[in-house]
C-alpha cells in the first residue's frame, strides 16, 4: 500500500464490498427520501465524487429502470483557497439544472468547503428546486453549517489524519485508508 510523504496506513476502513454496499445503501435512501426518480440528476465532484455519482446512478438505474442524468462538477473556479486566475472549468453538466433535485456526490466531506464552492457552482448554473448531499465518508470537522444528507459511513478523524477514498477507475482498487503520522 503507498504512502503519503510523512504519514502512513492506520487503517484500511472499507474495502471494495463495503464501498459496494454503502453505494447501494446510499442509492436506496436516495430514491426513498425523494420518492423515485422524477426530477432527480445527480452531480459528481471531480474526480472521486464522480466516479461514485455514476456508480450510484447505476444502481438507481438497476433499481428503477429509468436513468438519473449525471453530471461532473469541478469546484476549482469556485473555491475559497486557491487563485482564481488562470483557472478553467472543467465541468460535464449537459443538462439543465433548473427546477431539478440535485444531488451533490462527494467521496469525503470534512470542513464543508467543497460543498460550499460546490452549491456556488451549481447556483452560478441555474436555480435547482433543492440540492442534497451524498458522501461515501464523513469525517467531522465541519467549518461551516453543511451536513450530508447521505453518507455511507461516518469516520471520526483527527484534523492531522488523511482520509483517501481510491476508486478502481482512478487508483486500480476500492478501498478507504486512513493515513496518520508516522512517529
């Protein structure tokens, strides 16, 4: 398993069945608190986040019988950390967001910030009748008022620790690490 310049594995917290599972599990509350499909699209963070997105519109997909549109959301524009010049959008959206239920998929949400620049970006493209929040992990920590309202597990952390999400599309493998210090 690679390291993190300075940190090493802790732990491996789910593994590709588990990540399975909370994908499904996360699918499952998304169709029942919204009651099907109708109006839904779902709205993947690059790069992980997406990746699940398509994941879980698979699964609704599987479930229902109807595709859920999907899009790739990239934030970088629209977040409060970085420069903004010289910063292109790489977004994937070819659907109007306009009087849809958005769901938002992030693989972690730790201080809410993403999912500010993230709720930014959206507005910046339409006015959504609501938008919710699906993340595989959620880790604490929260700098702002934003909670998710589909998780697939929740992991205390400490702000030191790094929580990776690798996905076989990205990484070779499924699997969640937490990496800590190595003293």
């Amino acid at each position: 398993m690679c390291c993190i310049k300075g940190l090493s594995v802790k732990a491996e917290i789910l593994d590709e069945s588990a990540i399975k599972r909370a994908v499904t599990r996360i699918s499952f509350e998304i169709l029942e608190r919204n009651k099907g499909t109708e109006g839904l699209c779902l709205i993947g963070l690059f790069s992980r986040g997406a990746v699940l997105a398509k994941r879980i519109a698979a699964k609704i997909a599987e479930v229902e019988g109807s595709d859920v549109p999907v899009g790739l959301l990239d934030i970088t524009p629209f977040r409060d950390d970085k420069p903004k010049q010289g910063v292109s959008d790489n977004s994937r959206i070819d659907f109007d967001i306009k009087d849809k239920r958005v769901i938002i998929v992030d693989d972690v949400i730790f201080t809410g910030r993403s999912a500010r620049a993230a709720i930014d970006a959206l507005m910046s493209r339409g006015r959504p009748t609501l938008i919710q929040l699906a993340a595989l992990i959620d880790r604490g920590h929260r700098e702002l008022p934003i909670r998710a309202d589909y998780i697939g597990k929740n992991l205390p952390t400490s702000r030191e620790e790094i929580v990776k999400v690798m996905v076989n599309e990205l990484d070779g493998c499924d699997k969640v690490v937490i990496y800590g210090s190595s003293d």
